[in-house]
C-alpha cells in the first residue's frame, strides 16, 4: 500500500494577489476554464474569473480578473474584439474550425477570385444576423448548444444580430489538402461586436462564395482596452510571481481606466458613493468610473434622472464607506 499524503507533501499555498486584472496571452490547446484554473493557483485565491470564451484551439487576449475585479468582468464581456484569423475556404467542418471532423469538401474553383472574395467579405461587414456556430455555448432548453450537437442532437440556432466593424483581407493562398481538394487560404483581420462568431464568419464567406469553409488559425489581439501587448504568457506570470513572491495584478482603478470614461471625484462625492448615494450627473451615457481623490475606484456610476434632476447613482461600489482607499487601486 502507498503511504498516505500528508499536508507537508502539498505545493505551499501562494500569497493571495490584490484585486485586479490579469491580461494573460492564452496558449494553443488549453480553454478558458484551465487558464483560470492556473491562474487561481498563482493567484492564491479560488474568486477568479475570464471575460469572454476563447476556443481551445485559439490564442490570445484572455481578461482575468481576480479578487473583486471578477465584479467588473461583465462589463468587459461585452466590448468589441479583434482577431487575426485563417479562413480555409473550400472545406467545412462540424465545428467550422480545425478542430471538427470534416462534413463537406467541395473544393475552390476558378470563380472564388479577388473580386468575389472582396464583395462577399463587403457583404458580411456591418450589422449582420449571425446565426451562431452549432457548438457554441448558447443554451437551448437549458441546455449548451455544443453539448447538445456532441450528442448527436440536431441543433437549430436562431440569427442574431451582431456587428462587423472591420473585415480585411490581407492575403490569400492556394494549396491542396492531404486528399488532393484544391482550397484558398485567406488570411484576414476582423473587428467584431461582442457575441460574434468569427468561425461563423469563416463559415458563412465560404457558402456566400459557392463552396464551403472554416478557422484554420485564430488569435484574439485585443479586448476592449487591453491589447495583446499588455498580455503575458502563463509562464511569465509564474516566473513573476515566484521572482517576486507574489503574483502582481493590474490594479481595480488602472483596470477601470482602460475599461470606462473616468470621473474624478472630490471626497465628499466619495464618501456619498461608499454609502451607496447620488452625486451630481456625469453628464455621459452608460457606465463611468468614479475614482478618488486618493486614486482609488470607488463606484461604477450611471446618470438616471430624480425629481427632473440628472444625478449619477452608483450600480456597483468598490470601496464602502469606511474602507480603505489602498484597497480599491
């Protein structure tokens, strides 16, 4: 019999990160959920989250928040996104990316030329209806689309309407596959709406142009404010965290900053907002940041309007009436 583990045969536990944001370069083959779950262990904390899926078979910008930044993640789920991509026209797969089994081959013929290429990538730019690719993490009756499509169920997705702000070509190749199918490679960029397919994208140039396609590479290059310079690999994060005994985050008030408008608050608005009151409007639409004095975020406000007067009430409150300021940065 193996001898019994005891508590000294455990990795010590790691001192816990300040609240914050980890902007992490997400590697080939791993989701989400295992990039979180390394980032708890460096993080020293279990209250660790992602802002917006990447597929395993993707690489790139991956927004971790940890600590109370988890609280600000849903704002950042819904900003605009932007890839560098392959689309491989001429084959279609289960998944509409490289990692699905093959479902239809009919090769590129001579009419998949620059001038079509340039009008149908024209005519999936803009507000479009995206229907969503089969194993996407929609729920239908309860339950995600993918898990229902990897059972063998029929999955039907309604469209919905997402934006393309930018769809650009940069170049394309030809090649055949192992089986002899002649196939273009193209490789683009794209701007896109929260919520948007860019395998669905990849899926849909290939049948506006008669013949079928899918992702063959993708790389997410930015999220909202955080681009893929500001990213770190896992592997520099833990090498940081180990070089500097724990794990450094960027902080709640610089991670609003690259997220919201910012409003600068005087003490007494400050103070107001730890409790949970109205100060004077913002005079912008949507969420805005209310940092300190001190430099600390203490609210996300939005203006509402009270007895015909715009006041600007707190929706999420970072740092309560009586708390530290140094907490909140």
């Amino acid at each position: 019999m193996g001898r019994t583990r005891t508590q000294g045969d455990r990795p010590p536990r790691r001192p816990t990160a300040a609240d914050g944001f980890l902007v992490v370069d997400k590697p080939a083959g791993w989701t989400s959920h295992d990039v979180v779950g390394r980032c708890r262990r460096l993080a020293g904390t279990r209250k660790v989250g992602h802002a917006g899926t990447l597929d395993p078979m993707a690489t790139g910008v991956l927004v971790v928040g940890v600590g109370r930044a988890t609280k600000l993640l849903t704002y950042v789920v819904g900003a605009d996104k932007a890839y560098d991509a392959t689309i491989r026209l001429g084959v279609g797969t289960t998944t509409d990316d490289a990692e699905g089994e093959v479902v239809a081959a009919p090769g590129v013929g001579p009419g998949v030329d620059e001038a079509a290429l340039a009008r149908e990538v024209a005519a999936l730019t803009g507000e479009i209806a995206q229907v969503p690719t089969t194993v996407s993490a929609i729920k239908v009756d309860g339950r995600r689309a993918y898990a229902r499509a990897r059972a063998g169920e029929e999955v039907e997705l309604a469209a919905r309407p997402v934006t393309v702000h930018r769809f650009d070509v940069h170049g394309a190749r030809a090649a055949r596959t192992e089986d002899g199918v002649p196939v273009l490679d193209v490789d683009v960029s794209v701007v896109v709406s929260s919520g948007t397919y860019v395998r669905a994208l990849a899926r849909d140039l290939g049948a506006a142009l008669g013949t079928a396609g899918h992702l063959t590479a993708l790389r997410r290059t930015r999220v909202g404010g955080y681009q893929l310079a500001d990213a770190a690999t896992l592997e520099q994060l833990e090498a940081q965290a180990d070089a500097d005994g724990v794990l450094a985050t960027l902080g709640l008030a610089d991670a609003a900053r690259a997220t919201f408008p910012v409003r600068e608050l005087d003490a007494g608005e400050a103070r107001a907002l730890g409790y949970g009151q109205r100060v004077a409007g913002t005079g912008r639409s949507g969420t805005v940041a209310g940092i300190g004095p001190d430099g600390a975020l203490v609210a996300l406000l939005e203006d509402t309007r009270r007895a015909g007067e715009r006041l600007a009430k707190p929706v999420l409150v970072l740092a309560p009436a009586g708390e530290a300021g140094g907490r909140s940065r």
